[in-house]
C-alpha cells in the first residue's frame, strides 16, 4: 500500500491506483461465484476530505433594469447569497451557493416595461431545454473537496423592452366614408312631325371623412350604357353634369356607382323620364 491506498486484482487483472478517483483502501470480498471490490475511505485521510464544496450558481441579467431572477426549492424561494454586482446600466450579477444535490428553479421576472427573452449559459454541464421559457430547472451536484471538477455555474438572463405594437384602427363602414348622388331632369322640345328632348344629369361622388379616404372614381350607367366614367381621380368631392339629346316619352334608368381610396364602392339608383 503506497499513499493510503492499497492495489489488488481481480481474476488476475491488477487494479490500477489511478482508477481510483480519491485515495481509498481497495479489498477483495470473496463471496459464492462472486468477487466484489470495495473500496473504503483510507484512514490516512480526514473524514471531511469526502464531503461536498458549496456550488456557486450565479445568474446575471441583462440588462440590469429588464427584471429579476428568483431562485426556489422544494423548500420555497431563497434569498441570493452575495451580490448584486455590477451597474446598473448593464447587467446586475447575483450567487447562489448551495451544499447538497438538489433541483433548483430560476423564474425570471421582468421589470414593467420589458419582457423575458432567454437563458443563455457557457457551461457545457448545464442544459436549457426550453431557452425562451421564462421558468428554468436546474439539477445541482455540488462537488468534492479538493476535488478539479466544476464548482460554478453562469446563467444570463436576458430582457428586452417591451415594444407595443401599434394597433390598427378599425376600417370605418362604407355608409361613415363615402356617398353618392344624382338628380336628372329632362327639357322636351315638340313638332308635328318630331320630338326630342335635352336630358341632363348631375352626379357627386362624396368623401365623408373629410379626405381620409378618397374618391378614386365615379361612373354614370343609363339603360346599362356607360354614359360617364371619371377614370382615376382623388378627390374629396367630384361633381359632374352630363346632358345628352334624346326621345320624347322615354324612361332611363339611372346608376350612379363611386369607389374610394380602400376600394369601398356605394351606388345610387332611379329613373328619369321624357314624356311631353
């Protein structure tokens, strides 16, 4: 035995002392069929030299006004051992230390004005399943005395201004945008041997909201003839007359349709009608 350990074998493979993690006495226990080997703390050794060095969890936020991290356990919400470091401009660094295996959960918390956008960490050991998930569980072994293995964790949690996103306002009804009409009348003129007459129409096309939502066209159908189309206009009021020569004792159909800037469109109809 060399340095409180002590080297045997098994079926006559030697066991290696650089298998053995820490100094421990190693013993062959013969039972039926059976070889165990057991390996006991060495005397040589303070019983302390096996219990646990505290981990350190520390979680910093970015920025440091975006929010706060609560850290609990089974028992309930534990306070931060040490901190806060840093300024508060960036970021704002907070430990936790904790002495035995334990699942622990970081709820991130944002200020008024922010939201939580995600956990990040560098440590290959810690897994974050869900990085947007503003609850995250972590299962903590703290490690040996003496021991070279990983004794701090780095968890950053990250918030982000809360922008509001404009709203958009509801598209007012074709009745609060837009209106149409027409008046029509005719002048006949009469001989023994002929009738005619001067039909006249005056049509407006109307933006109600004051110039919001433009007219952008008006048209004028008679007897399903087109007897006047604006073509593409923006106007907040368009007017126009039409006249034309035409029979005595007819009636005429009349159709006045105008359309606006979100292509909302109204119509307006009746009938005139020449008789002597």
């Amino acid at each position: 035995m060399s340095d409180g350990l002590c080297f045997s074998s098994v079926y006559g493979i030697p066991i290696d002392r650089d298998s053995l993690f820490y100094p421990h006495e190693a013993h062959i226990v013969e039972l039926p069929y059976t070889f165990w080997l057991v390996v006991e703390p060495s005397p040589e050794y303070p019983p302390d030299y096996f219990e646990t060095e505290p981990y350190d969890l520390k979680v910093i936020i970015v920025p440091a006004m975006g929010g706060e991290v609560q850290m609990s356990t089974a028992e309930g919400v534990k306070p931060y051992d040490k901190g806060p470091e840093g300024t508060w401009q960036s970021s704002m660094a907070y430990n936790w230390f904790i002495d035995q295996p334990r699942e622990v959960t970081l709820t991130a918390i944002p200020s008024e004005g922010y939201r939580f956008v995600a956990w990040e960490t560098d440590d290959f050991h810690t897994e974050i399943e869900d990085p947007s998930s503003p609850v995250l569980k972590l299962n903590i072994t703290p490690p040996l005395k003496l021991s070279d293995m990983w004794r701090t964790t780095t968890v950053r949690a990250y918030f982000a201004l809360l922008i509001e996103e404009p709203q958009d306002e509801p598209i007012p009804t074709v009745q609060e945008t837009i209106d149409v009409s027409f008046e029509g009348g005719g002048q006949c003129t009469a001989t023994q041997s002929m009738c005619s007459c001067n039909l006249s129409i005056s049509i407006e096309g109307k933006d109600l909201t004051g110039g919001s939502y433009p007219v952008t066209n008006v048209t004028l159908m008679v007897n399903s003839d087109v007897w006047h189309d604006s073509g593409s206009i923006s106007e907040t009021s368009y007017t126009k007359t039409i006249e034309k020569t035409v029979d005595c004792d007819k009636t005429f159909n009349i159709e006045v349709t105008a359309t606006n800037s979100i292509n909302q469109t109204i119509s307006s109809t009746g009938s005139v009608s020449t008789a002597r």
